[in-house]
DNA sequence: ACCTGAACACCGTTCAAGT
DNA sequence: ACCTGAACACCGTTCAAGT
C-alpha cells in the first residue's frame, strides 16, 4: 500500500535531482508506479506537497544539528545557519525559493515556528535587552535566509541560462563580465572583482553572520 | 503596431494585479489583442519576459531614489534599501521571488551590478577596509533581499492559505497560533508575542539595517 | 479505504501561413 | 518585418469506476 511518506520521499528525490521543475504529479505517480489520483488521496495537492517537502527537509536538518552539545549562543546560531546553509547549497537548491514562500505564507507553521524560536533563545542569552528580541531575531532571520538563498547553486535547474556551464566556469564568465563594465559608471565592482575569484561561499556566510552578530551588540 | 515596451508594461500590470500565476501568455495577448506569436517575436519566452519585467521595475525604483541630493553614506545605503522595500512591498509582490532568481541566474546583468555597485561605493565611503569591500557589501545585499521578501505582501496572490482574509486578520490568527503553541517548548514565541501585534514592517527593516551597519565598524 | 486512469481545462511554445 | 492562430506537447486536478 502507498504511504504519504513514500510520496514526500519520492517528491523530494524528484525535486533535488531536477528542481522545482521536475516535480510533476504524472513524474511522481510513474516512480511510485501509481495513478495520479493516489497522489491526491494522500497528500493533496502539488502546492502541499511542496509545503511538506519543505518541511520534512528542514526539520530533519534541524534536527541533526540539535543533537550537538550544547555551545555559546554565537555557535549555536551559527549551527542553525549552517544547517540551513548546507542543507539548501549542496542538496536542495529548490529550498532557496520554497522557504521564503513558507514563513511569508505561513508565519504559525512548525519551520517558521522552528527557525524563530531556535534563534531567538540565543538572542535573548546574547544579552539583548527583551524589547528588542523580535527586532534582533527578525533581522538574523532574514539574513540568513537572504543570503542561503542567493547562494542555491543552480546546478540541476534547468531554467538557468547555460545549463552545460559548471560552477567554475560560470564564476569565471561573471568576473570577466564585472571587469568589462564601464570603470567610470562601475568603480566598486572594478575594485572587488579581485575579491570574488578566490572567495568562498560559506566563510562569507559565516562572516555576515558574525557582521550581524556584532551590531546586535548596540541594542545594549 | 505592437511594441516591446507595451508588452513589457501589460505584463507588469498582469503581475501587479495577479501575481506570477497571473501572467499568461493567454491573457497577456488578449489584454494587447494579438495572437501569442508575436509575444515571442518580441520578449521571447515567458521567463525572458518576466526577467525583463524585473529589470524595468528595479531600475525604475532605483533611479527615482538617486535623483535626491547626496547624503551620507548610511543614509544612501537607507535609500536605496528602502526603494527596494517599498516597490515590493507596496506594488510588486512578486518580485520578491523574481529579484533573487535574478541575481542567483544572472549576477553579471544589470539588476545584481546595479545594486551592488550602489550599496558598495557607500560601503567604502563607510571606513570598511577595502579587503573587506565584497563581504561587507554582499552582507548587505543578503540582508536586505531577505528582509524584503520576507515582507512582500501576498495579497494579490491567491496562491495564499484563505484568500478571502485581509492583512490585519492575518497578523492577528498569527499571533493567536503563536500563543496557542505550548509554552514549555516554544518560550521565546510567547515572549516576543506581544511585540509582533504593534510592530512596523518598515520600521523594522531600518532597524535591521541600522544593526548591519553597526556590524560593519567592527570591520576596522 | 484505497487506488485507477480517462477526461477536462488549462498551460508555454512553435510555425506555416498571411500581410 | 510583423503578426495570426491552429496545433502540439505538456501541465494540475477531478471523479466515476473499480477493488
């Protein structure tokens, strides 16, 4: 018999190897040798399926990363940014564009719920004055999923422009592109292109988490 | 005869109104009154469009804010930041997944310069160390795309849970659900319950600014 | 209760044909 | 060069019918 499980496993297989686009009910249906109507008798429809995709992953990559002695409330924040990070970056690109839909559309669901109450405990154990707990929590919270989401590597996506072009050569195109602008117009990207060619990802996340964390200090 | 701009500017009106799932080519050819074919003879595809449609609200939003007088440099930054804000939040709802889409595909097109170019010059006019220019300034860009699409308004989406609920209803179910959750797990969502029920979006997101930018002197 | 799969109402895109 | 619109290959979703 067909479970719900068996269907959102199968979902999410469909979406980290192909994307949103590959994640159509008659794809799904063949893998799980079934009809189309067997999908909607479990799980409703594809927007609810997404939203429990969304919500299996991000949960499960939570969950891993509470099960780590318990740090300074800077590490512990860092954890839960980077259990997002890596989640999103090396298996679920089709995350970056599904969570932010999830905690805009749906602020009382269990990953938003998840993400607030996980940061915000660190926030309060930072020292930050109470009044300021949603602002402070709002703003690592939105760093965080700004920059996870900028960073989704866009590899299995076929709507990207060149699909045959690998990570590498599509930094390189768009440094040569940064360096062919206008230096009278452009003068900052002139002046970083440098910067971006050897740089790596997650110590730049890392960096803007600490960027953050320092300006909480100021609510004091 | 049929032009690029007229279609590009139904095509806005269509997302405006409608969201992403409202632009067509179907409606959008019946709005113009032609056939579908010469949408593709003048925007290409649909994704073409859509990133077109991108281009011309972002760079429409960011030349109205630079025509004011020069400020300082955190004020710069603030406007800039604001003009995004406040076209997406306002108008343009679904250019909060189309904005990152775009600079994720395409970080050598006008859009990602556009923005980054702006925030940077003001990065470097801020006292950060010219080694730090491109965390400093991605940090920046990954905050405020993320707090801006954190806020984008869903009301012209009907893609959203109970369509027929205004945004005040909204707030208030969400802060009910969050007392609702049980206290023991969940102590920093009833702390900060009360905060979220007279909170200002935008007032919020110039906090988080203010918080990044306080971040940023530790750069020095 | 659980599942099938044809049918329906949509899509985006192409392309021969017209002007 | 510019446009038409039928045709094609897809979609998500429903629902009578089967077990």
């Amino acid at each position: 018999m067909l479970s719900r499980e068996q269907i959102i496993d199968a979902a999410i297989g469909l979406l980290d190897s192909g994307g949103e686009g590959a994640l159509t009910v008659r794809a799904l249906s063949e893998r799980l040798a079934t009809g189309s109507g067997a999908i909607y008798y479990h799980v409703g429809n594809r927007d609810q399926l997404l939203d429990t995709a969304t919500e299996t992953v991000i949960t499960s990559a939570l969950e891993t990363e509470s099960s780590q002695a318990v740090a300074t409330p800077e590490e512990e924040i860092r954890r839960v940014a980077l259990a997002l990070f890596d989640a999103i970056a090396e298996h679920h690109q089709w995350l970056a564009t599904r969570l932010t839909l999830q905690i805009v559309r749906n602020p009382a669901g269990p990953v938003t719920v998840e993400i607030f109450e996980r940061i915000g405990r660190q926030v309060g154990a930072l020292g930050v004055p109470r009044a300021s707990w949603f602002d402070a929590t709002s703003t690592l919270v939105h760093y965080i999923l700004g920059a996870v989401s900028q960073n989704a590597r866009m590899d299995g996506d076929t709507s990207g422009i060149q699909p045959d072009m690998d990570r590498e050569e599509f930094f390189d195109a768009t440094s040569t592109a940064w360096q062919e602008l206008d230096p009278e117009n452009y003068p900052f990207m002139h002046a970083i292109v440098g910067q971006t060619k050897q740089h790596d990802d997650r110590d730049q996340f890392l960096t803007g988490i600490a960027i953050v964390l320092a300006g909480l200090t100021h609510l004091r």
